[in-house]
C-alpha cells in the first residue's frame, strides 16, 4: 500500500498528525507559529526520509541487476 502516492499520503498524513500529538505532550505547540514550525519541520524530515528510501531502492536495484558469476554449477569438484 506504501508504494502508491495514496499511500505516500497517508502515511504523510499520519507522519504528521503523530508528529503534532508528541509536540502537544511535549509542550512544543504553544502557539500557531510553534505547530506551524513543526509542521515545516515534520514535512521537511518526512520528504528527506522519502528521498533517501529512494536512493537506496535504486542503488539495491542497480547492485542486483548485476549477473554474478558462475563456474558451471560444479561446486569446486576438479574435473578428471
């Protein structure tokens, strides 16, 4: 379900409101201009976090693509 912009949504979306909650339990969320800096704040984490799952999909993506050799399936037994 992650894999889709509706899931990247949601999960923003639930990013944020656990973000706030924890700001308000904390104390961080005094005022509108405190929840709207945490609200940046959160937003700019969550899309560095996003970016960076990417990069190592992709990077994992290219390793794999790569063939590993083979030497005929023989197990190290010398050939007679």
């Amino acid at each position: 379900m992650g894999d889709g912009v509706i899931g990247k949504f949601i999960y923003f979306w639930i990013f944020i409101l656990g973000g706030l909650l924890i700001g308000k339990m904390v104390g961080l969320t005094n005022s509108a201009g405190n929840v709207v800096m945490l609200c940046i704040c959160l937003t700019i984490t969550y899309l560095g976090w996003l970016f960076i799952q990417s990069r190592l999909k992709r990077n994992a993506a290219a390793r794999k693509a790569e063939p590993t050799p083979r030497h005929n399936n023989r197990h190290g037994k010398k050939k007679k």
